[in-house]
C-alpha cells in the first residue's frame, strides 16, 4: 500500500474539500463534497458527542458551529443541488462540530459568524487544501491540534482517505518529546520523522495545558473516512467503527468521557463493491491507519498564530 498523489482525502475519485478559517476567531469549518451524491454513514465513540448525502461538515465553534451546515446547505441549494422533493430540492448536510471556544480568539460575535463560514469553506473546496491551522480551531493535551488528512491506494483501484480536524482531552505526542504515538503508520517522513515512540503510554496520563481539559463537551476529534469503493450504508458504518481504532493509535488516551469522538464514513461509489468481507476488513483497516496518519499530520502542520494559548510542534 501506498499514499495517493496528495496524500490527502481527495484522492478518493470524487470528493472535494474546502477550508475556511477566521484568524481572528481562531476558529473556522472544513466542508467535504463531492462531484455527485454519495452515500454516508456515520459511527461516535466516547462520551459526549455533539452531532443519498450532499456535503460533511466539521466545524468548530461548538454548538455554535452546528450553522455552518446551513451555509453549505444555503450555497447548494442555490447551485441545484439535494434531494428531490416534487419541486423543491433538500440539500442533505450532516455537521459534526467540536469545543474551540476556549481557544483564545474574539468569541464576542454579534450574529453567529458559522453560517458564512459554511458557505465559504464549500465555495473553497477542491482537490488540493491547507492542513494543520484550518478550519476549526483545534487543540490537544498539551500543543496546538489541527486539521489533517492521509489517503492509501490499497490496490484493485480502491483508494481510502481520512479527514480529521483533532481536538482530543488526549496527547498525540509522547509527553516530553516530539514523537507522535502514530509514528509506527508513518510513511515516509510525513510526520518529521521524529521517530518512533520510546516508552509505553503512561497510565496516569496527565493533561498538561489544555484549557477546560476536563470539561465535559470540551473535547472531540470529528473525521472523515472515504473510499471509491462502492459501499452500502451498513459497509459505510463498518467502515466508520473500524477507523475509530485509528484514533486510539494516534491518541493517548482516547475514546474519554470527555471526548465525542465521532467518524462519518463517505463511499463516492465511483469503484467497485469490496470482495466480500476480506475486501471490506481491507477497506475499514486501511481507513484506520489513514485517520492515525491523519491524526499526526494535522498536528505536525499546526503554525503559531497570535493569541495562541498552547504551543505548535512546529515551533515548540
């Protein structure tokens, strides 16, 4: 196996992606598209999740961000675009949306900024986007989080991809050093090559400076995974449970009462159906080696901004 040509998402035939971030927000939204509808499923793990398809939506700005799904939604009925109902066309936009809004940033909006954001992440979207500081604002235990994306060519034309915007209570690095605990699924030197970890995961982990670490809500990685294969609904879900392992390699400790961890799975249906069920064990674990990969890539490609309240890996 080996990565697409972009090593990101939008190697999966189909699907596009756009970013839209407001600096002074600190916060923003990521819409995945595609060039037709796709089918979509979708699967949460962890304790506080908050929640024929036309576009995904990750977003931050909490509760807040739920109105980036109406932008998007907003821009494509206005293109044509949703399911038909007699006259009228419902662009169908699930939302996912994580906890920035401790972050730092101008959060004293007068008319909840989330809506536009949608509308512009969607107009932005295309084959090739920015990772680490864009779209939501995100953060981990102890450095700045981000938006990441990996992709596989698996082989039999079937290409898997993942889209995350990571924002665990957890840490992505070993406490202390600058090494990711997804480093064993690198591939090349797509995380710095920092090497692999040094020591097991401590058991009484610490959460070192993440503000509202423990708050209930305050946490989350919302992601993507995506395949040409052709999927039903119910291979789509498979697909999402088996990429969630990507997140429990990738973060320390993951899954937590405090996180809402949640996975949609996106089939673009432009290949083939998976042989069987070894096709499909073939799909959901290369999904899950993508979000790891993912993971870490959006972390490794965070940059420092004024007012950040955590430092990048980047420039530690």
């Amino acid at each position: 196996m080996k990565p697409g040509p972009r090593n990101l998402i939008t190697d999966v035939e189909g699907f596009l992606v756009g970013n839209t971030a407001d600096p002074a927000l600190k916060s923003g939204t990521t819409v995945l598209t595609a060039e037709e509808p796709f089918t979509a499923a979708v699967h949460v793990m962890g304790g506080a999740p908050g929640t024929r398809v036309d576009a995904l939506v990750l977003s931050g700005g909490s509760a807040f961000g739920l109105d980036a799904g109406s932008g998007a939604a907003d821009t494509l009925a206005a293109a044509g675009c949703g399911f038909e109902v007699g006259a009228v066309r419902v662009p169908i936009v699930p939302a996912a949306i994580l906890f920035d809004l401790l972050n730092g940033g101008d959060k004293e909006w007068d008319e909840n900024p989330y809506r536009a954001l949608g509308r512009r992440a969607l107009g932005n979207a295309w084959r090739d986007f920015a990772l680490g500081t864009a779209g939501a604002g995100a953060t981990t235990a102890n450095i700045k989080g981000g938006l990441g994306s990996a992709s596989l060519e698996i082989g039999n034309g079937v290409t898997v991809g993942a889209l995350v915007a990571a924002n665990p209570v957890g840490s992505v690095t070993v406490p202390g050093s600058r090494k990711f605990w997804a480093a064993p699924f690198e591939i090349g030197d797509e995380l710095g090559g920092a090497g692999l970890p040094d020591r097991a995961p401590a058991v009484g982990a610490t959460f070192l400076g993440k503000p509202g670490a423990l708050a209930h809500g305050a946490n989350t990685t919302i992601a993507i995974v995506a395949t040409n294969a052709s999927l039903t609904k119910s291979e789509a879900q498979r697909m999402a449970i088996a990429a969630h392992d990507g997140i429990a390699r990738a973060v320390v400790p993951a899954h937590t009462p405090f996180d809402g961890d949640l996975v949609f799975a996106a089939s673009s249906g432009t290949g083939a159906p998976p042989s069987g069920d070894a096709g499909l064990l073939a799909i959901g674990h290369a999904a899950s080696l993508c979000l790891a990969r993912a993971i870490a890539r959006g972390v490794r490609h965070a940059t420092p901004e004024p007012g950040d309240l955590l430092p990048c890996w980047s420039a530690p």
